[in-house]
C-alpha cells in the first residue's frame, strides 16, 4: 500500500504558510486603507510595511517548501 503521509503534511503546511500570508494581506489593505482615507500616521506606514514583510516570508517559505 502507498504511504502518502508525507503528502498530507506538505499540504498542512502549505496551508499553513496560505494562512500567513493572506494575514499579511489583510494588515497590507488596512494600513493602506488608513493611509488613503485617513491621516498618513507612522502607524498606517508601519502596518503597511509589516504586512508586506508577513507577505514576503510567506512566499519565501512556500517556495523553499516547493523544492
């Protein structure tokens, strides 16, 4: 019979790092929601920055995961 355990834990995984990344999204939108529609604070830049860095290690381990 075929093993496909290890299968299922990359898919986990790669759900996982799916989830990461679309947090990242959702605090990108937010900051730049408050950038377009409020005061430009140093908050609204950080959000904005930190939800692309959540973004880009996301990506990052989703594509060391795919090698």
């Amino acid at each position: 019979m075929l093993n496909l355990d290890w299968f299922a834990k990359i898919r986990k995984r790669l759900s996982m790092i799916e989830l990461f990344k679309n947090i990242g999204l959702g605090i990108f939108v937010n900051g730049a929601f408050a950038w377009q529609f409020g005061e430009a604070t140093t908050k609204g830049l950080l959000a904005i920055i930190e939800g692309v860095t959540i973004m880009a290690i996301a990506i990052y381990l989703e594509r060391k995961a795919n090698k």
